[in-house]
C-alpha cells in the first residue's frame, strides 16, 4: 500500500512517516497543500492522510482535487477541530475518514486499512493462496502453517503479488506500490526484495518471473 503524509506540523507527519514505514507501507511525504496537490497528480496513492488545515492550498482544495481526479484514492482527513459540524463538512467534500488530533497511531493505522477495502474490486483483508496466507492488517505471513518471517518490503511485495490474483505485476508497480518516491527507479531493489521472499517461501516456487515484463503469483 502507497500512502502519502500531507501535514504540515513536521514533528508529527515525520513520526507519522517513520511509524507507517515501520509497518511496511510505501510513503510519502510533503508539508503542504500545493505539494499534495502535486504529488497525487503524479502518483497513485492508496490512501492520503490529509491536514484539513494546509497552508498554500487548503486541505479541503486538495480533497475536492483527489475526489474529482475519480480514482481509488482513499483520504482520511486530519483536524483540531472535533465539533460536529466540522466533521460533517470533512465528509461532505469527500474525505473518506476524519480523526481528530490528537489520536493515537494505532488507530490511524486501523483507518487506514478500513478505508483502503473500500477501494474499487478491493480484496479482503486475509489472503490465502496456494497455501500462503498473508493477513495484512495484524502483519503476519505463512505458508502451510508456518509463520514467515518476512521484512517490512518483502511484507510489502507479497502483498501487491498477491492482490495482483495472478496477473503478471511489472517491476515499476512493485516500486510504484511497496517503495517511497526517493527510491532510484534504476535500483535492483525488487529484484532482490523479490529473490530473498523466493527463499523464505520456500519450495514449490510460488512466485514466477515472466521474461520482460515482471512477477506472477501463483500457478
């Protein structure tokens, strides 16, 4: 799952970032509204985690342009405010979520994947195939019956393999999906992310590499 941050209180969006990242998510991060307006024109996102209360452009602006771009893009929007009112204009321009600060990460995180189900052809949270079962929101893999223990990135790969239901995911995905912007495109990352989960699987691959064009989960 890709994710950006759009905080502009730096203290917070930087444990926010250090926080998803340790869980394994790709993300993001940018300190204002014209920023995040920018960023989601670029990337797709699966969830923006927006400050109602940008500078430069508003949140509310960058919600409406996340909404109007008609993607799957989920966003859960960050407030002071807590009074009803507040939180019913948040989720009349389109925001998907709304918590109010201060709150703790632990529920940021189950918002996050709440939100991100709702995504269109959204797949359950437990994924179970060809005897691997990959249950993202507690973060535990296996492969009949025995636990994997996998890094946050390879967490991360076998995820978007596994979403992928079979269809050949190219390597600019896998970086799309499981890596932050600042990764060089050029990088034998997924590669090698990609060769040490083949491991950790073990035997009968699972995971096949199609010639020039990537990697198929499954038979």
């Amino acid at each position: 799952m890709r994710i950006l941050v759009a905080e502009d209180e730096r203290l917070l969006a930087d444990s926010l970032v250090s926080g998803l990242r340790h869980l394994g998510f790709a993300v993001d991060v940018c300190y204002d509204g014209d920023a995040a307006t920018e960023r989601v024109g670029v990337h797709a996102y699966d969830v923006v985690i927006l400050d109602r209360d940008l500078p430069k452009v508003h949140g509310d602006e960058v919600c409406r342009h996340v909404v109007a771009a008609g993607g799957p893009t989920r966003v859960i929007m960050l407030t002071a405010a807590a009074s009803i009112r507040d939180r019913v204009e948040g989720l009349g321009i389109g925001a998907d979520d709304y918590l109010t600060k201060p709150f703790a990460f632990a529920e940021l995180v189950a918002r996050v994947h709440a939100v991100s189900r709702r995504a269109v052809a959204a797949l359950p949270p437990v994924l179970d195939h060809e005897g691997v079962t990959l249950d993202a929101p507690r973060r535990h893999a296996s492969r009949d019956g025995r636990g994997l223990l996998l890094s946050p990135k390879e967490f991360a790969v076998l995820e978007v393999l596994m979403r992928g239901a079979g269809t050949v995911v190219s390597a600019e995905e896998l970086l799309e999906k499981a890596w932050d912007e600042h990764t060089d495109p050029f990088t034998n990352a997924v590669r090698m992310a990609v060769m040490t989960l083949r491991r950790k699987l073990g035997d009968p691959p699972v995971i096949h590499t199609v010639p020039g064009a990537g990697y198929r989960f499954g038979a």
